[in-house]
C-alpha cells in the first residue's frame, strides 16, 4: 500500500494532493492537533505549494485542518461531539440515497453490493481497517450513485472524512460483523424493490455507527 504522503506524478495535483493529505490525517500519520506548513508538505508529495495550499484550504472546508489567520494551520484536534454531529446529518443523507435508489436499483448495483459486502467481511475477519472501510464505502456508494443526487453526494463526501477518522479509533471487529448481517439485510431489500425496509435497515447501520461513536467523550 502507498504511503499517503509519498510523492506523486504532476497530474491533477490539487486533487492528488487532497487525497494523499486526506488519507494521511485519517489514518493518523497526521495526528490530532499537528501543526501542517505547506512547504513541508509540498516537498514530503513532491509538488510545488500552490496545490498543497489549494487542498489545504478544500481541508479546512471538510473540517479536517483548521486554519488561523497570522497563527497557524494544524489538523483539527478530534471533536466527537462535532463529529456525531456530522455522523446524524450523514445518516439522514443515506436514508435519502437509500429511499430515491431501492426501487431503482439494477442486478449490476445488487451484484456490486454483494462483492463489496464480501470483501467488508473478509477485511473484518482479517484486522484489516483500511480494506473494510473502503468496503463500506464502495456499498453504500452504489446508492449515492444510483440516487443521482448531487448535492446529497456532495455532502456525504464533504462530512465522511471527519467521521471515518473518528471511527477508525473506534472500530471494534464485533462492531464490524454485525454490520455485515445489516448490510445483507440492506441489499435484500434492495433486490426486492422494498424501499421501507431499505430505508428503516440504513437508520438501523447508522444508529450502531452512532452508538459506537456515543462511547467516545469529548475531552
């Protein structure tokens, strides 16, 4: 697996430049509370500052980096509160994505599901956080994109970091195969067009992530 702050190629360089630094502060290379200077940065990826600086401040929207002006910029200290804040908003989002996509939904999306549920499972059994979180995210992507909903995409994308952090230092592998048996449930009512059984799993996925995140208090 790539390191997230290795150097990249010079393409689409903001954008590079947001994932590698993204990754590096959800996963905890970028810690809670450190101070981040563009330039460091900028050398660590091996790009120029404007776009470190240009995904910094894309950072800052998301609520990962926080920015003062003549002070300084550092990753954002983790605030559950605020946290289970965006993780309830997050939810009502997927309850809508599961409400405009369940009856819509194709084999092909049943299918991709299926797959990704998979290998959530096996990452679970494995230890392996990153695979079982980019699991999670590839199944319920299939709504948000069968949804077509931009602005519900938008916000799950601009929240989802923030929660994903907090969750990694949350995630216990009970947690995570408990979630798989919601998933089959969620992708049954799926196939069979049951947009309320849709709807009514995602809020039962969304309220245990919440439970779990209410174990963690704010300091």
């Amino acid at each position: 697996m790539t390191a997230p702050l290795a150097p990249v190629g010079r393409v689409l360089l903001r954008d590079q430049a947001l994932t590698r630094i993204r990754a590096a502060i959800v996963t905890g290379e970028l810690a809670p509370g450190a101070v981040v200077k563009d330039a460091e940065l900028a050398g660590r990826l091996g790009l120029s500052v404007a776009p470190v600086r240009a995904a910094l401040a894309k950072l800052v929207d998301e609520g990962l980096v926080e920015a003062k002006p003549q002070s300084h910029t550092r990753v954002t200290p983790l605030r559950p509160r605020q946290v289970r804040d965006a993780a309830a908003v997050v939810r009502v989002m997927h309850e809508l994505a599961a409400r405009e996509a369940a009856g819509r939904v194709t084999g092909d999306d049943v299918a991709a599901m299926r797959a990704a549920n998979a290998r959530f499972a096996a990452a679970v059994d494995a230890g392996d956080l990153d695979a079982a979180l980019a699991a999670d995210d590839e199944l319920h992507g299939v709504l948000l994109a069968r949804a077509g909903n931009g602005a519900l995409t938008a916000t799950v994308e601009r929240l989802t970091p923030a929660i994903r952090r907090l969750e990694r230092a949350r995630f216990a592998a009970a947690h995570g195969r408990g979630s798989v048996g919601l998933h089959e449930r969620l992708i049954a009512a799926c196939a069979a067009g049951d947009v309320d059984a849709a709807v009514a799993t995602t809020t039962e996925i969304w309220t245990a992530l919440l439970s779990e995140l209410e174990e963690t208090h704010d300091h």
